[in-house]
C-alpha cells in the first residue's frame, strides 16, 4: 500500500508540472495582413509622427503614403514626380513636417496642413551623394543628413524658401547607415558601415568614441528616460552607447555580440520605452531592452514560415507599435502584418490560471508523498480509511500485533 500511494502522488506531480505551457518560439504572432498595392513596391522603411498616429512609407521610384498606425487600411497618398529612390525619412520633433532623403541628393518636405511634398535640397547642396540617414535634433533647430562615403552635413530650411546647409567635419570614408537623436540631450549618434560609431554634439562637433571596423546597419535612442542610445551590426552584434552631455568626446561604446542568434541584423524600430526591435534578415524580430541590456526572441523565421511562406520571403523595413507588445509589420513588398502576444498568453487566460494551480498543487502533493514515506501513522490512517477491505483488514492485523507486542 505504501508503495501505491507514493508511486500515485509522484506520477500526480509529474502530471501537474507537465501541464503545457507557451512555447519556446515567438513571443508574439502574426496576425491581419494589409497589402498596400500588388506590385513589389521596392519600400525602404518608414517614418513615424511624434504622436505616433501616422507614418509616411517611403521607397523605390519615390514612392510616398501616409498610413494610419493603428489602422494601416487608412491611407492619404502622397504625391511626387520622380523616380529617385528614397532612402531614409524623419519627422520634426514638431510633427508638422518631415525630411525623406533618397539617392542622387534628393530630399523633400512634407508638410502635414495640406499633405504636400516639396523639394527641400537636392544637388545644389548635395552633389550626386546618395543620402542614406537623417534625423532632427531634440529641439529641431538641424536636421542632419548622411550619406554614403561618410559624407555628413547639418540642414535646415532657409528664409528665401531653400535650404541652408553645412558640411560636418571629421567624417569617415565609409557609408553613414544610421542617425538618430536623443530625445532628452542635445546628442546625436551616427553609425557607418566600417568608422564606427560616432557623436554629434549640440555644437554640432563630431567625435567618434568606438566601434571601428564593425558592419553597423543603424542606431535608435529609444528614451530619454536613459543616456543611452543603441546600434547593431549586420554580423549580430549589439552596442549600447553610453552619452557624456558634459563631455561628448567621453562618450562611451560597449559591444556584445548575439553568438546564438541566426540572419542579419539589418535595422532598429522603437517598440515602447526604452524596449526596441532588432530587424533581422530572414523575417524575424529580436526584442532589446536597453534597461536590463538584454534581448529576446520576439518573432522566428519558422514562424513567418507558418504563417504565410510567401510573407516570410519579404524583407521587413520597419515596425511600429500600438501598445507595449504589439504593432505592426512593414515589409519591402508593400505588406503589413499585424503583430501581438497569443491570446493564450493574456493575463487571466486558461494557461495562467493552470500554471497559478498546478505550482502549488505539486508541491503540496511532493510535501504529502514525503509525509506518506515517513509516518507509518499517517499512512495507517488513510489505509483504514480509504483502502480496500482486504487493505484494511491487512491494517487492523498489523495494529493488533503492535499493540500486543
């Protein structure tokens, strides 16, 4: 009887701590799909409004279309005569305006009141450079423009309705992949395929603090909340940059690489706080925590696959979000997806309520399997009370010749 009942609560708790769980894939799936032509549109990313409702989509042969964040099947075209590629594109901190720059020097306005495009630089300012970055410092005084050949300048509109623009000095010989701005410090990062990582300061001095020879792909400073931005490298290395104010040439540059991690790491979007997501070729996503300086797994290839293998074959360019966990997908073909946690995974679900259950359950039932091995008493107890009559008769024998005994 001993036996039984042991080998009953051991196979109980294995039972209860086995309950299925989430899986150990993606933390979110892929869900509504919004096709923005049927064509393969050649989209190179997006760029998203301070309150974060809009976001101008940008690409191949200029494309242009605003689209609504929170419903991607709202959508305001913008329109431009050109077949000029469009590379990179940032709002002022203002919301009101935007710069998109693409190749052969080009870069144009946008203006929110009356959703026009208008030519804002072009090769009178920039020769044939193909621009790759620009972003707004905090206060959007400047705007600073990159592009490849490490060519860097600072820019903003004129009174007579062009452009005022100036070189920066101390620029590297390799393509500027990536700008962007503190939110909080008059700071800038730029990050280039081979000089390293670089700081602009509110003198608009460029000092670059480390990182040479790695293949940077782009750089995000997520929060203010942090004097910190971060950058990743198309060979699966991430760089948490730690800013001086007071010292920018002090600036700090600490690289770890994701030995683990598969594909390359061709991007950066802000997700919320100080959390961003690692744009990985193949379609996947990796989540960033600059606050614990770790990361996720967010969206796996294999997946994408099940999902749709056709989507799974696309480049992702960019992401927003729409809450904490969730948002949508923007991919090189015109698609977007819509992403968030397994309803399975919500607070209060079937799932959580098991794991809130079985956990204490097993261990109360290890705490009596234990008490069952050592108290022959106990074990009496419950055989006269719930064994079978041969069990108990055994039971009454035994108490008999211990008390005689």
């Amino acid at each position: 009887m001993r036996r039984g009942i042991t080998r009953a609560l051991a196979v109980a708790c294995v039972l209860l701590l086995t309950v299925p769980g989430a899986s150990a894939g993606s933390a979110v799936k892929m869900y509504d799909v919004v096709s923005l032509a049927e064509e393969d549109l050649g989209l190179n990313g997006a760029a998203l409004d301070p309150s974060g409702e809009w976001a101008i989509v940008f690409g191949a042969d200029a494309y242009l279309e605003l689209v609504s964040t929170s419903d991607p099947a709202t959508r305001i075209e913008l329109l431009w005569n050109s077949d000029v590629d469009l590379n990179d594109g940032d709002f002022h901190p203002g919301g009101q305006t935007a710069f998109i720059v693409g190749r052969e020097g080009q870069v144009l306005r946008y203006a929110r009141e009356d959703h026009s495009i208008t030519n804002a630089g072009g090769q009178l300012e920039f020769g044939q450079t193909k621009l790759t970055a620009v972003a707004w410092n905090t206060g959007g005084s400047w705007a600073y423009v990159g592009g490849e050949d490490g060519w860097l300048w600072r820019m903003r509109a004129a009174e007579d309705g062009g452009a005022e623009v100036h070189q920066i000095l101390g620029r590297g010989a390799s393509d500027i992949s990536g700008i962007d701005c503190h939110p909080s410090l008059m700071l800038c990062v730029v990050s280039s395929v081979v000089d390293g990582i670089g700081v602009i300061d509110r003198d608009h001095t460029l000092y670059w603090i480390g990182g040479t020879g790695y293949p940077w792909s782009d750089v995000q400073c997520p929060t203010g909340e942090h004097d910190e931005c971060v950058a990743v490298s198309s060979d699966r290395n991430i760089a948490t940059i730690a800013l001086d104010d007071e010292q920018p040439s002090t600036s700090g540059v600490e690289i770890i690489q994701l030995s683990d991690a598969e594909g390359y790491f061709t991007g950066l979007s802000h997700q919320q706080g100080d959390r961003s997501l690692i744009i990985v070729t193949p379609f996947s996503l990796i989540e960033h925590d600059l606050s614990q300086s770790a990361a996720f797994p967010w969206l796996e290839f294999p997946d994408a696959v099940d999902f749709d293998v056709s989507i799974a074959g696309e480049r992702i360019v960019a992401t927003w979000s729409t809450d904490r966990d969730s948002g949508w997908i923007l991919t090189d073909r015109g698609t977007i997806v819509q992403f968030h946690p397994p309803l399975s995974n919500s607070v209060g679900g079937i799932l959580g309520a098991w794991i809130l259950i079985a956990i204490p359950l097993a261990t109360l039932l290890v705490i009596l399997s234990l008490t069952f091995g050592l108290s022959p008493g106990l074990r009496q107890w419950f055989t006269l009370r719930f064994g079978s009559d041969e069990e108990k008769r055994a039971a009454r024998g035994a108490a008999r010749r211990k008390k005689r005994g």
